[in-house]
C-alpha cells in the first residue's frame, strides 16, 4: 500500500480526525497485545522495529547490527514474517541462490546475504528454528509490537523526516500502537536522518531517560562513481520513495526521470518493459534500490541494458554505545 499524505502532517486533518474513532479501536487491540508475555528461546532476542508503518530503516539497521555480531565472532540468525512471501506457513531458512521475493518476500532475501534469515508467519516457531541451527542471537526485522517473543533489546527506528507523522494509529495515522503503550516496549531509539520531526521523537525519547542514536543513509560510494555522469531514471516501491530520490540528489547524481510505487510493489514483466522504454526515451540509465531489485522478473528483453541499483548502508553518530548495548547482551 501508499501511505496517505495525511498520516505524515504535524497535526491531525480532517481526514484523520474522521477516522480517529476506527483508530482508537485499532490502537486499543494492538496497545493490549504488546502488553502479553513473550516466550524466550534460549538465546538473546533483538528487535529492530518502528512505531509506525513504513520504512524507517529498519532492515538496513538490522543489517547493520549482524555486521557488528558476526565481527565480533557470534552467529546471529534473522528471523522474519516474509513480507509478500507464500512460503510463511512454516518456517523456512532463506536461500537467496534458490528463492524468489514471490516466495519469501524481498527484505529476508538481502538479510540472508548477512546471516542465516528464518521466515514464517508465526515468529515464535522461526526464532526457535534459528536456535536450533545454531544461531547465538536471534535479530528480529520488525515485530516490535509482536508479542509472541520474548525480546533483551528493542530498538525503535526513526525516520527523522517524518517522525510519528500525525500522532494517530491506524487507518487515522501511522502509528501501529498509541504511543503511551509504545513507549513502554522500546529500550533505544534510533533516529535515521535529519528533521524537525525526528528531532521531537528524540527529544521525548530523552525526557523518558531512552538512550538515542543518530544514524545517516550513506550510499555505496563504488555504485555513485559508476553512476556519477549519467542521466538517470529512478524508480522504487519502498515505505516512502522521497528518500531513495533524495539519496540519489544528495549522491550529485543526474536524476531526469522518476517513479514511485507502492511499498513492497511486485512488479510485472510490463512494468519492467515499460520502465526500461522510459528510461531510453529519456536517454538515460535505470536506477532503483537493492529491495525493488530482487522484485523485478528476472526475464529481462533480450539486449535490455543493465537495471543499475544504489546499494546503502547506515552510518552509525555513535557505533561505540551500540557496541557497548550489544555487548552487555551478547558479549560482543
């Protein structure tokens, strides 16, 4: 789905305030759930969510958190519902050379280039799968207001752009839970980019005593080079494509074409064609982001040119107080 311009205004509309009543109903069901118990598994459980729906970042900094594991010598496993996946009933071990996005959805297909990735519908059933395979740390990719595991650190992604957007849960707002019961089930909050928005979200964060971090987008700089020079035509299906087009401008790159999807989009042979013919009339490149890659059909035209992606990475204000979080956790 697209997020409603709505959602992301400072204060309510009327959009919203219609739809308040629906809201307050949803956010009293969900605000109860994450007040349930969750099971352990016999291994540290890390929940890297957000409070609203959408893309704040939460898969480039889950990634980013394997890294620092697996450098430090520990085995961490992820462990995810699959977005748009089929194979969910039952969890299943991620194998990027043999799955599809169709099958296991896009974000576990990128984490399983990290680490082991575990999908299925019921978290818990994953978490114990990827205990039992020998993972030392289980990293959850959203789920911060699940409740079927028992978590040791949870971190709330931001994005500083927008925030919590109107303050109101769904269908009236972005968020998935109200946030007096959110703050509760939250133990660091990670703020990705600048804005005034995310700025007020640290500054509540800060008076609840939550440690903050501060993380940038910071595109891969071999794939900027490649690209620098030419005449681009971006396109995307994340939560909020306005931030891969601005990742693409604050790069220096030449972006003469753009185009946005739904989040999770599932793109069609003719959509592909159809981008590619704009592309060449604009005499230019196509550029989209590694998730809306491992969505595209893979059979391309016969003499098609190259789809180029811009691959991203968070860059860390603060590394050493993650590293020092983590290892009171795991001994990192």
């Amino acid at each position: 789905m697209r997020a409603p311009a709505f959602w992301w205004r400072p204060r309510p509309g009327l959009a919203a305030r219609a739809l308040a009543p629906a809201g307050a109903a949803y956010g009293a069901v969900s605000g109860r759930r994450m007040g349930m118990a969750g099971t352990r598994v016999g291994v540290p459980v890390i929940c890297v969510g957000n409070f609203t729906v959408g893309g704040a970042g939460k898969t480039p900094t889950a990634i980013e958190i394997a890294r620092h594991l697996v450098a430090a010598g520990h085995e961490p496993a992820f462990v995810s519902r699959g977005y748009g996946g089929a194979a969910r009933s039952a969890p299943l071990r991620v194998d990027p050379a043999r799955h599809a996005a169709a099958e296991v959805g896009d974000e576990p297909l990128l984490l399983a280039r990290v680490a082991p990735c575990f999908v299925g519908a019921d978290r818990l059933a994953a978490a114990r799968a990827a205990a039992a395979a020998g993972a030392s740390a289980v990293l959850m990719d959203d789920g911060l207001q699940n409740p079927a595991l028992a978590k040791d650190l949870r971190v709330a992604v931001v994005d500083g752009a927008v925030g919590i957007g109107n303050g109101l849960c769904l269908p009236a707002g972005p968020l998935r839970a109200p946030m007096d019961r959110q703050w509760g089930g939250v133990d660091l909050v990670l703020v990705v980019g600048p804005g005034d928005a995310g700025d007020a979200v640290a500054a509540e964060a800060a008076l609840r005593r939550f440690p903050v971090l501060r993380a940038t987008v910071e595109p891969d700089a071999r794939a900027v080079g490649a690209l620098s020079g030419r005449r681009l035509f971006a396109f995307t299906g994340i939560g909020r494509p306005e931030k891969f087009f601005d990742t693409l401008a604050g790069a220096g790159l030449d972006v003469v074409g753009r185009r946005a999807f739904p989040d999770h989009h599932a793109f069609t042979a003719a959509e592909r064609d159809a981008l590619l013919r704009d592309a060449a009339a604009a005499g230019a490149v196509l550029v989209t982001t590694e998730k809306d890659r491992v969505r595209l059909p893979a059979d391309a035209p016969f003499g098609a040119p190259p789809i180029a992606v811009l691959p991203i990475r968070l860059g860390f204000d603060d590394p050493e107080t993650l590293a020092e979080m983590l290892g009171r956790l795991v001994g990192a």
